[in-house]
C-alpha cells in the first residue's frame, strides 16, 4: 500500500525558496552564456556536473538502491516535461530581458495550484482562488496584450515561449508531488538530469555541427543550432557553476514539492521575481517596464495572501486537534 504524502509546510517553503535562489543564478549564467554557446551544450555540459553532485546525494540518502522504481514511465514523462520546459524559457531568455521572461514564467505557480485539485485532490479555498485569481491578472499586465508588436522587445511568439513552458514545468512539479511519494529527492534529480543527458546528446547528434543555423537571423534559433564550441579558460566557471546550480535546484525543488502541498508550496516561487529584477539589474543593466513591476506587485501580494490564509488554516487544524483530546 502506497503511503500519502508527507505534509511538512515549513521544510517545504525552505527547501523551494533555495531552489529558486538557485534557478535565479542558473537564468543569469544562462543569459550570459548564450552570445557564444548553444542551449544544448549547456544544458548537457550542466547536467553532467550536476548529475556528479545528485549522486552524492543519493549516497547520502540512502544509497543505490533508492534508484530503484516502480514507475519508469511517470519519471521519463517528468523528465521529458522539464526538459521541454527548458527549452523554451531559455530560447526566450536569450533574447528577452531577465525580469520580463521570469515574469511571465510565473504563471507556473498559479497553474499548479489551480491543477493540484483536479491532479492531487488538494484542497483549495475560495481565499486563496480569489488570491491566485488576482495573481494571474498580474500576469496577464506584464505580457501587455493591449501593445502593439511596434512596442514590444520581442516577437508575440517568444512571449508565448515561457507561458508553455510555465504549463510544462506545472505537470513536472505536480509529478514530482505523485512520484516524491515513494522516491527520495536525489533520485527524482538523478532522473532528471539524466533525461536532460539523454535530449542533449541527442540533439548534439543531429545539429551538433551547426549546420542548420547557417544563413539563420533569429538569435533565438541560433542560440538553438550554432555549433558545440569548446569553452575558453575563463567560461569553465560559468560552466560548473550551472553543473552545481542544477544540482542544488533539482533537489531543493524535488524535496519540497514531495514535503508539502503543492498549493503551499508554489506561491512562494515567487521570490524569483524580485531576485530576476536585481540581477537583470546589476548584471545587465535592464529594468522592467511599469506594467512589470504592477504584475509582479500583484503575484508577490497574492503569494503572501495565500501563505497567511495556509498559516491561519494550520493554527485552526492544531487548535482542533489539542481540543479534541480532552
């Protein structure tokens, strides 16, 4: 018999709020990588270092064994759904400003949160719909739908990019809720970055030479095709800093999504708003625009609303249960 999941709010908020320091590095890097080398060489480059540091981890856990599994498929659709995910937020990345892409990203919490009922059977209270429902309005603000093509940085079509990949990295954590049940948080990174390997590789096969971003003008594309390059002396650092970043995220984010709800833990991804403004910031000199700071206003106060109501809900739930042993 399969055992429910774990409900541990406090380790759960903890271990997302690191991961989403840690991914805010890792968009950094990422972006400024992306002049010089192709999306699938970081990402196989990354995850080779990385998968190194999850295998540590899963010695520390418990060993080899806890590789094992039941569901190979559920953790392939997992892996494949991340990798997707990846996919498209750096290919809009690269050519968007940090903040913006994260803020449209963003949608990702509050789709979790709404799928957690159907996917989970997880309860959620008019309050805190009401909050996510606000939040959402906060994303639709910073995509700016009333300006024209004239007005925006980018292509409609790029803006698009993150929202798909906020619905694919929704499913992936929600998994991650499913599969956490009966698998450590090492081994559902291990899994991860090993789909991650696979893809890489297999996109280096086909377009490893670069020869399908000839006479292409699109940086987005060319960010995709170019050519593998060897890194210079000075880039290696870049390079294994994202191998330990993905380490550190692939955890942190597997342990909290398998620790606590999911409806608790989403809304506090959105630390990585504020994080992407200062680094956008101090690294590469870009402020959001003022429909961006209005939404990311928005999903912050609508991420500590629904904190506040879960934090009233577990005093009422701890008050129940003193009462009821007298």
């Amino acid at each position: 018999m399969t055992p429910p999941p774990q409900n541990r709010a406090g380790w759960g908020i903890a271990f997302i709020m690191a991961g989403m320091v840690a991914i805010s590095v890792n968009d950094v890097l990422i972006k400024q990588l992306s002049g010089a080398y192709p999306l699938h060489q970081m990402v196989f480059t990354r995850s080779a270092i990385g998968i190194v540091f999850s295998l540590m981890l899963v010695q520390w856990e418990g060993g080899w064994q806890i590789l094992k599994t039941r569901r190979p498929g559920l953790h392939i659709l997992r892996g494949a759904l991340l990798v997707i995910a990846n996919l498209t937020y750096f290919t809009a990345l690269a050519v968007m400003p940090l903040a913006d892409a994260t803020a449209l990203f963003f949608a990702a919490p509050l789709i979790i949160t709404l799928l957690s009922i159907p996917m989970l059977g997880e309860k959620v209270g008019p309050m805190r719909m009401s909050a996510v429902a606000i939040g959402f309005a906060g994303v639709v603000i910073m995509q700016r739908p009333w300006a024209g093509s004239d007005a925006l940085e980018v292509d409609r079509l790029i803006l698009l990019l993150p929202l798909l990949a906020a619905l694919t990295y929704a499913i992936n954590q929600l998994l991650t809720r499913k599969l956490g049940v009966e698998s450590k948080a090492s081994a559902l990174a291990v899994y991860v970055q090993g789909m991650f390997l696979v893809s890489s590789l297999a996109f280096w096969l086909v377009a490893g030479d670069g020869r399908f971003a000839e006479g292409v003008e699109n940086p987005s594309l060319v960010f995709l095709l170019r050519a593998w390059v060897w890194p210079t002396a000075d880039d290696w650092i870049f390079f294994i800093g994202l191998g330990l970043n993905s380490a550190i995220v692939g955890y942190c984010l597997s342990q909290a999504y398998r620790m606590a709800d999911a409806a608790t833990v989403a809304p506090f991804e959105y630390v990585g708003l504020p994080l992407a403004v200062l680094w956008g910031w101090v690294v590469f000199a870009e402020l959001p625009v003022w429909e961006v700071w209005l939404g990311i206003v928005l999903i912050v106060g609508s991420g500590l609303f629904v904190f506040l109501r879960e934090q009233q809900k577990a005093r009422r739930v701890a008050r129940g249960q003193v009462n009821r042993r007298f």
